[in-house]
C-alpha cells in the first residue's frame, strides 16, 4: 500500500478526528460517528503529511492541518448529502437518511466550525487565509453545480471551473497548508499547490468517469447516479456531441425508470467520451507530475508522483 | 438614536457588508442582497466598535470584526430559515421560501466563509481561536434546539444553556473581539466579553418575551410563532407551572389552528410568566451592568450601559 510510511501519523490522525466529533451533544455524536466510520481515503491528510515533508516536519503542528481539511471534506460530504437527496453514502446510510435534512445542515455546520478550531492552532496566518479564501470558492462551487444540473449545453469552460471548486482546491490547500505549517519556503508551498490542483482535477474527472464505468458494488451506490441527479460532468460532455445521445440525455430527471438510465449510461460509454475523458484526465495528471520537477530530489516526491498516478489511474 | 456617535463608522460597515456579500455568483449575490435589504438592528457591529473603544481604536482594523461578526449572524440566519420553515423574517420573504433550502444552506455557508475570510485579516491570533469555538458553541446550540423543540418538560438550565449557544456567546465576543482587535489589555477585553454575555441573555429573554406580547406587525410575524415551531422559552417555563396551561402547552404542534394557539399566547400572557420573565432579563441587564463598573470610566461605557439598558427595555 502506497501509504504504508505515513501509516503511524495517518491513525494519530483518524484519533484525533474522532475526538473532533465527540461532542456532549448526542445528535452530533451519532451523526459525526457514522460518518466517520463510513471511512474514506483520507487522501487529505495523506498530502498534508507529503507536504509538510518538505519543511521542518513535525507531526503534532501538522497533524492539526491534517485534521482540519478532512473536517472540512466530511462537511462538505454531509451538507452533499443534504443537497443530492442521496439515501446511500459509501454504501451506508446517509447522515441525512438516518436524521433529517436539518440536523444534516447543522451537523455540517458544526464540524466545519470544529475544523476552524483546529485550524486555528497553526500561527502562520497566511494559512487561516488560503483556508477562508478556499472555503469560500467551495461553496460558490456548490451553489454553481445547483444552479448548472440539468444544464446539458453547457460548456467544458463551466464544467472545469466547478470541479476545481468541488475537488481541486482544497486538495491543492492541503499540499500547500502542510508545506507552510511545517514552514516551507514559499517558492516550495506554492508549486506544491499547482501539483495539488492539478492532482485533483485529474482525480475529479476519473471520479465523474466511474459513475458510468463502475459497478453498484464498487460505487456503493448504482451506476449513473450523478447523471440521474442532473450532474453535468465531463463523459456527459464529450458524449452530448452524437445529436441522438443528446437528445437521450436531455430527457434525464430525478424519476427516471432505471432501464431508461442504464440505456443512457450504455450509450454515454459506447461513444468514446469515456476514452475521451481519460485522456483529459491524464493530461492534468502530467501537468501534476511536471509540477514536481522543481520541487527538491527527496522520496516524498517519488511518494507525491506515486500517490497521484495512483489516484489518476484507480478503476474504483 | 444612540448609535448616532458611531453613524459613520456603522455606515463604513453597512458599505463593507454589501462588498461581501456581492459575488459573481449571480444566485449568491441575489440571496445575499436580499439578506442586506432586509436590515437588522446591526447590534453586533455596534458592540464590536465599542468594545474597541477601550483600546487603541483604528477603525480600518475594527471594521473586519465588526463585518466579520454581522455576517455570522446573517448566515446564521439564513440556517434558522431553512429549520424553522419561517416564510417570513423581519416581514420580508426569506431566502429560503424564494429560493429553496438547499440554496439557503449554501448561501449560509458562503456567507460564513466571507466571514471568516474578514477575521483572518486580524493578526491576533486569539480572536481566531474565540471565534472558532464560539461558532462550535452556536452550532451545537442549533441542534440542541431542534432536540428540544416540543419538549415541554425541559428545565431552566437547559433553556439557559440554549440561548446563551443561541444568542449570548455571540454578542459576548463582539465585545470581546472588538477590544482585542485594538488592542485592549486581557483583562479589559475579558471584562467585555462578560458584559457582551449579559447583555445577550437579558437581550434574548426579551425576545422571547415579544413572541407572546408583540404584534404582526412589530414582530414581523403573527406572535406565537416560535411557541407554534416547538420553542419552549422562558414565559412558557414560568406558565407551564399551572397545570391547566401545561396541559393545552403539550397539545401544541405546528399545524394548530390560529385561533387555538392564540388561546394559548393569551393564557401563558395571563398567568405572570410575562412579568416573571422580564425579571429575570432585568437580572442579567444589572449584571451586565455591574461588570462595566471594573472598566475606565469613559464616555464609551456609558454608551455600552445606555445600549444595554435599550436592550433589555425594548417594547418591540
């Protein structure tokens, strides 16, 4: 496993999250718990610990870096949840599912103002900076991917510029708030960053190319789930240029009998957009990979290129 | 008007408020100004700039604070509309009964991330740190709130804690905030957050208050509202106590005809609650009060003591 060396500071850090999400309040607790065992990647914490490799690393400065940008991600995931009507996450009940829409909101809400709590204990301020300044962007990400469901004429400029708010930055933020909280020269921290958001966009697209590709098993929710929810994403794109597919994909809607959306995600795969994207993919991932060059020869550049061809060629 | 001293400086505030919330998202921006329309009595800046007249006041400074902590209110508004299923606020249509919930919670979040993005530009450290677990605090006092609605039988203690997560903690650290963002020394700054804390309290049990005694038009929505969504506040504790009241109290729900819960508003205005209730605000007001006797004696403190005693007589 690519993660191996970081294992010990990877499960401080799931220790440490999972003191986040105590609280007295019991809601909270149930709701944070579930999500936490739902797992994930933690690919956030993972580039926090790459990127601070380049400065004066030190687990309990960075390790609060670390957590805060997962807290953040989890919020972001719970208040999705709100957002897409999504009954299944990773294959579990949705915080939403199981509570209501509004404790959602609010436990959401919570942990993001946890993940400030920690945040807040790095003294550089420029990084409680790129932090706002990245949350912002993210939730008018969110408010553009409502505003643009459905939307299928839209063009690849929109497309592009969502999921870097979506998924790019704040993985980027978590190259570079490693690299400054282990007081990393600037020059450093910000090619970092460019590696970061490269590495994510790369990463987003294959994410939006596996909602037609993968398996109800892999996915943990059924094929073509983001389609149906209106998602416009980059397989869409490409596939909308056959006249006949599109006018297939422009009847798309929340209720569609699933035969109907199975037809569609055939379609969108036999057309070539998945190729299509793929290569897009891969040409972000090789822009992620040039980034590195002028970063310093030590193993956690191998470790960076490794984790981002990993995460650009994963098949689930 | 009291805050006539402070007008320029709160109209300086009032022009930064609608910069923050302009954005190129053309849904966030519409939200947003329709927020800033609907007004507000603007409490928090207000404290914030006089908190800061106890240190070395530079308004430039000051006004990131003061922003900072009115769109925390703001968003946090924008949450309470999309739980409360509130058509109305201050009489305008809510952001969510014109846009949806779901634009309403992201709309909350970006309002929030603006926020923080302002309170970054403050270089003490502290002021971060406050406000982050202050933001935890109001967050787990939402849900709370939502675990207590309908729950009749819940003691003072808890309705105490509630409103001190819902309302106190936040005017508490606009003092605060504003005294350490000029500098103010530790014990003054503290001595602000205790007053800001009393106020608040005495503030919010007013508030309660003029559910049962204000009208349509004064509240900007029919009285009893809050009673009708579940909260159960100070006047409804005190009248619980008779147990003819109590019994039709527990028969309250959301869809209750006017004509019945205004049975009840009339009940719980009959049986002393009222007068009980504006004791206990009167409590909190001469604390308050009594904390200021330990700061400089300066023009600004009889501001602080003329806002507070404002507060906690307001008929509406």
């Amino acid at each position: 496993m690519l993660y191996s060396f970081l294992k010990t500071d990877i499960e401080l850090i799931e220790q440490e999250l999972a003191n986040a999400v105590a609280s007295n309040a019991a809601l909270i607790q149930q709701a944070s718990e579930s999500l936490l065992k739902a797992g994930g990647k933690r690919i956030r914490p993972v580039f926090v610990l790459l990127g601070a490799k380049f400065g004066d690393y030190e687990i309990e400065r960075v390790k609060n870096v670390a957590v805060a940008l997962e807290l953040i991600h989890m919020a972001s995931l719970v208040h999705d949840d709100v957002i897409d009507d999504a009954e299944l996450r990773r294959g579990k009940p949705t915080v939403k599912a199981k509570w209501d829409n509004r404790i959602a909101m609010y436990t959401g809400d919570y942990i993001l103002a946890t993940a400030l709590e920690y945040i807040t204990k790095v003294e550089d301020l420029s990084a409680h900076q790129i932090l706002a300044d990245t949350l912002v962007e993210v939730c008018v990400g969110e408010i553009e991917q409502i505003k643009d469901k459905y939307r299928f004429h839209q063009n690849l400029r929109c497309y592009l510029r969502r999921i870097k708010r979506k998924t790019a930055l704040l993985i980027a933020a978590s190259c570079q708030l490693g690299a400054i909280a282990s007081g990393a020269d600037e020059n450093i921290h910000r090619q970092l960053y460019r590696f970061g958001y490269n590495v994510g966009m790369s990463y987003q697209i294959i994410d939006d190319i596996l909602d037609f590709t993968g398996t109800e098993k892999q996915l943990g929710k059924p094929a073509g789930e983001d389609l149906r929810q209106g998602n416009v994403t980059l397989p869409v794109l490409f596939a909308r240029e056959d006249p006949k597919i599109r006018k297939k994909l422009e009847y798309v809607h929340e209720h569609m009998p699933k035969a109907e959306l199975e037809d569609v995600v055939r379609l969108v795969k036999q057309s070539g957009a998945i190729e299509r994207s793929y290569a897009v993919s891969n040409c972000y991932l090789e822009k992620a990979l040039g980034t590195l060059e002028q970063l310093p020869d030590t193993r956690f550049k191998k470790m960076l290129a490794d984790l981002a061809r990993y995460m650009g060629k994963r098949k689930f």
